[in-house]
C-alpha cells in the first residue's frame, strides 16, 4: 500500500480551517514573545527520526505476541510501512535495520524502493544477542566479551558483515548493544569482560569505513540480571574513548535505573563530543519500550532542552542518530509510531521555545523561581499547531493518527498482506 499526497490532502480538507485558526493563533502569540515561527517551522521539519524495523510489528518481546494482521513479513513490505509513516508525519525519513533481521536479498530493489519513498538507511544493529541458525559458536555466555576467542571471533565478524551490508544501503553507522554479562555473583571476572569487549571493540572499529561511527549502547540490567558489561554511559564512554574519534555513546532513555538524570548525561557527553545517538521510548519501571513521552514527557522536554543547548553550542558533537527503540503488543503498531514521532516533535519544539539568552541571564544571577519559570512556560505551551504546520507544509497529515484511521491503512494492509503474517524480530 502506498498513502498518496492526494489521500491525504483529502483527508486534510476535514481539519484544515481548525488547524489554520489554532495555528494563526499560536504563531501571533509566539511572533510576539519574540519568537521566530518560520524559523521553528524548518526545523521541525528538518528533523527526521529513523523507526526501527522490529518495531512494525506487535511486540511482545519474551510475552505473548497478539498480532494486528497485515504486519510485514518481509523487508520490503517494513519500508513500506515506514513509507507511510513518513508519508503521514513526514518526520519518519529513514529506517534502522537490525540484522540478520532485515538482510537484503536484492540490494538495489531496496534501495530505489527507500529513495522513491524518501526514506534514508540510518544506524544498522548487530544482533549478538541470539544465536543465530547453523551458528559453530554460542552467545549464551556472551558475545564480544566471552571468554572464548572462538565465540568473541564469530561476534566480531558478524559485526564486520553488518557494516558491509549497511555500506551497500548507504548507513553511517553500527550500532552496537550487547546483552552481555552475568545474572550471578562470581560468574564473570568483571576485568576480563571488559578487556575483552573493548578488544573486540576495537577490532570491529577497524573495519569501520572512514565516514562511519560506531555507537555504542548502554544497558544496566537485563536480560543479565547482576551485571552488564556496558551497563552505563561511563562505560560506553570509556570504551568509545578506548576505540578513537570514531566511536560513541549511545543513550536509549529506557537504559537508566531509576530516577537517573539522564538530560545531565546526554549535556555531559555533548560537551565531550562524545553522543552519537538516541533511542527513544518511555518507560516507568525498567526498559518498557513504551511509547515516547506516554509516562515521563517533562523529562523528555528536559532531555530536549539539553540537545537543543547541545545541537546549538556544541560543535565539537557530531549530528545525531534519532531512532525510536519502542515496541509492545496491545496497540497497532503503525498507530504506535505515530504517537512516537508526535511526542518527539512536539518535546523538540517546546525545547525550541526555551529562551536561551534569558535562561543564562537568570542562570547567573542565581534567580532560580526565574530559571524554572523559564522552562515550565515553554513546556506548558501547546504546540500542536506548530507541528501540524510543519507536516502541512511537507504535504504530511494535519492528524496523522486520524488520517491513518480515515484512509483505513490498516484494514488496507490486512487485505494486501492476509491475517498469517508473522514480523520478523524478537
Ligand atoms: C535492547 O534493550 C536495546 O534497546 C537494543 O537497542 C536492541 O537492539 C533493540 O531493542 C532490538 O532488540
Ligand atoms: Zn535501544
Ligand atoms: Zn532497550
């Protein structure tokens, strides 16, 4: 199924004198507060956030799976789930591969299928968290850390084969997560696992080609329960720092133990150079990939307001890998990325509204009730209108959620695709 401009032109028709006086309003008030709404606007819509590919269908992960029917079966039938996101949102420009997953079987079918879509290859991910069918080597016991040289070779090579199939798709970057460490007392020497994963590490940087980064996830528990090797930003940091320039951190917001302040961390590594990208998703007790800004969003706005002091006073960090790293099994999953990509644009663009200048006048003259002032006016702003202008200008849906229900995506998709498909994935 393709979504056409012209359907959800359409569908916009519906909305389009609410959304023009709601959007009048807001910009007049904003224009007034001395804001630049033009200039808010092509950021937005610069923005483009990668939908991870194991997110199209339901989730479920180590739970039960209760499909929505119509979920794609194969990588061609992902990117064009993701074509209709972009399509909805035009926020959604690229997709994140996880292989063996997602391996092409016809490289150039794929790539003229994302281009005509609009859609980029972003981050590839390695998966040395299964065994993998006709594998020699085992990962039960870990993956670039084992201490077997055989199972960290297979591991390592793996990662070598991932970047050779992102290449052809044009991806920049690895990224790597591992479920490496241990679940009782004593059974890892800590040392030996983190020696040999940053000589693993290192070894898979090295066939790195020259305009790639490597990032590197962090993850303090689970599916280990007493320790990860990589559990924190301090060890992703130390080990991107052990491998060069090349090699970064990166935080998925569900990878932080409780009340962690995670816009501190994402300041501090910015301030490094050393953030390379983001997973998002929401969670209130441990790594519940829920849907972004659904539990905490003044955090996520907090977080933002961080990226977006970072993306405008730290040069020394590269552009970042957006990705959503969200996924469980009671909503639709397409209607589940459109929530998503609707909380991460509307935490930018109140993040946007922060007044800089203001905020490190009354930094430094210690006026504290001003700071939070600050702060709580722009995340108190209903910004909805802005991002609906956004969307409108890039021929996107005025409501993405409502056009998708309108247009009958899924009840089209179920009829393309039948009720047996199973995702791929966890
Ligand atoms: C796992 O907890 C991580 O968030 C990873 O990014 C992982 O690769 C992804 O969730 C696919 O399983
Ligand atoms: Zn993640
Ligand atoms: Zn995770």
């Amino acid at each position: 199924m393709k979504l056409t401009e012209q359907h959800i032109e359409d569908d916009n028709k519906k909305s389009l004198a609410s959304q023009n006086n709601s959007y009048n309003f807001l910009a007049d008030s904003l224009t007034s507060k001395g804001h630049n709404v033009d200039a808010i606007l092509s950021k937005l819509s610069e923005f483009q956030v990668a939908v991870p590919s194991w997110a199209l269908g339901a989730g479920g992960t180590r739970f039960g799976r209760f499909s929505f029917y119509g979920e794609p079966s194969t990588l061609q039938e992902k990117i064009e789930d993701v074509g209709i996101l972009h399509a909805l949102t035009q926020t959604a420009g690229a997709v994140s591969l996880h292989i063996p997953w997602d391996i092409p079987t016809d490289y150039k079918a794929i790539k003229e299928q994302a281009d005509a879509l609009h859609i980029k290859f972003d981050s590839v991910n390695s998966n040395t968290f299964q065994d993998q069918k006709n594998a020699k080597e085992s990962y039960k016991f870990g993956s670039l850390s084992n201490t077997s040289k055989a199972v960290r070779d297979q591991a390592i090579q793996h990662n070598l084969d991932v970047i050779n199939i992102g290449d052809k798709l044009g991806s920049k970057s690895l990224t790597v997560w591992l479920a490496d460490g241990s679940s009782f007392p004593g059974q890892n020497n800590f040392q030996t696992a983190f020696q040999n994963t940053q000589n693993s590490l290192i070894d898979i940087y090295a066939g790195l080609p020259e305009d790639w980064k490597l990032l590197i996830e962090y993850k303090p528990y689970e599916p280990n329960f007493y320790s990860t090797v990589i559990q924190d930003w301090g060890a992703s940091l130390m080990l991107a720092n052990g491998c060069g320039d090349k090699a970064f951190t990166l935080v998925d917001l569900g990878h932080h133990l409780p009340n962690s302040n995670i816009e501190q961390i994402v300041s501090i590594l910015m301030l490094k150079g050393k953030l390379g990208g983001f997973h998002f998703n929401d969670s209130k007790y441990g790594d519940d990939d829920l849907t972004v800004g659904s539990i905490k969003p003044y955090a996520l706005f907090l977080i933002f307001n961080e990226l977006v002091y970072g993306m405008e006073s730290n040069p020394q960090n590269p552009d970042l890998a957006w990705m959503i790293d969200a996924s469980h099994n009671i909503k639709d999953p397409l209607e589940d990325l459109l929530q998503s990509l609707e909380a991460i644009q509307e935490a930018y663009a109140k993040a946007l509204l922060v007044d800089q200048k203001e905020l490190r006048t009354a930094q430094l003259e210690n006026d504290v009730t001003k700071c939070q002032e600050i702060l709580q006016n722009a995340f108190r702003t209903d910004v909805r209108p802005l991002l609906a202008a956004a969307r409108l200008k890039n021929g996107g849906a005025i409501n993405p959620i409502q056009s998708y229900r309108n247009l009958a995506v899924r009840e089209t998709l179920i009829k393309e695709r039948g009720k047996h498909t199973i995702a791929t994935g966890l």
